[in-house]
C-alpha cells in the first residue's frame, strides 16, 4: 500500500480545526460511579529531570553554530558574479558529477 504525497487539500484544514473545537467544548468527563472516592495521592518529593544525550547535545550546538551564519555568503557571490562576468567562472562538471555519484550512495548505506 502507498499513500501519495503532495499539497494537503485546504479544504480539509477547516473540517479539522471545528472538529477539533466541537471535541474541546462538547465532551465532558463524568464521575465513574464504580471508582471509589478518594483523592489522587501526589508523591511528596520527587521531580521530573530531563539528561539529553551527546547527540542531542551535539545538535544544539550544530542549530546554535547554524542559527548564528549568514543565511548567503555575499562575498562569495559577489566573486562568482565577477567571474561569470569576466568570462573567468570555470565549470568543473566531473568534480560536479563525482560529488553526485557520492551523494546518491551515501543514500543507500
């Protein structure tokens, strides 16, 4: 079985969003007559604690170091616009199709 992907149908983000209001407003929760009456009981001392591992703490490094770079490095393309304009821009296209030939293997490890 495959499900196809593509553009969602906007038509359908309306039908889920009352959906999800009608389920917030119109739904109650009432009193189980078979669960006894006794208040929840909450542990006195204890506390949640998250520990991240080191790859997680590796990605919030590598986000912040990302976050942190220019989205375009201008003056590189500043200097490849002087070049194309020049007639000095070189294409190497067999270095192109090796970087491609290894990035569709890396695909497949």
């Amino acid at each position: 079985m495959t499900n196809r992907i593509g553009p969602m149908d906007q038509g359908i983000l309306g039908k889920i969003g009352n959906k999800v209001d009608e389920a917030g407003t119109s739904n109650k929760v009432s009193k189980d007559s078979a669960a006894p009456d006794k208040a929840p009981s909450s542990p006195s001392s204890t506390s949640d604690t998250v520990k991240l591992t080191s790859d997680a703490k590796l990605l919030e490094r590598l986000d912040k170091t990302l976050a942190s770079l220019p989205t375009v490095d201008s003056a590189r393309v500043a200097e490849i616009k002087t070049a194309i304009e020049n007639g000095d821009y070189e294409i190497d296209a067999e270095a192109i199709a090796d970087a491609m030939i290894r990035l569709d293997r890396s695909f497949g490890e």
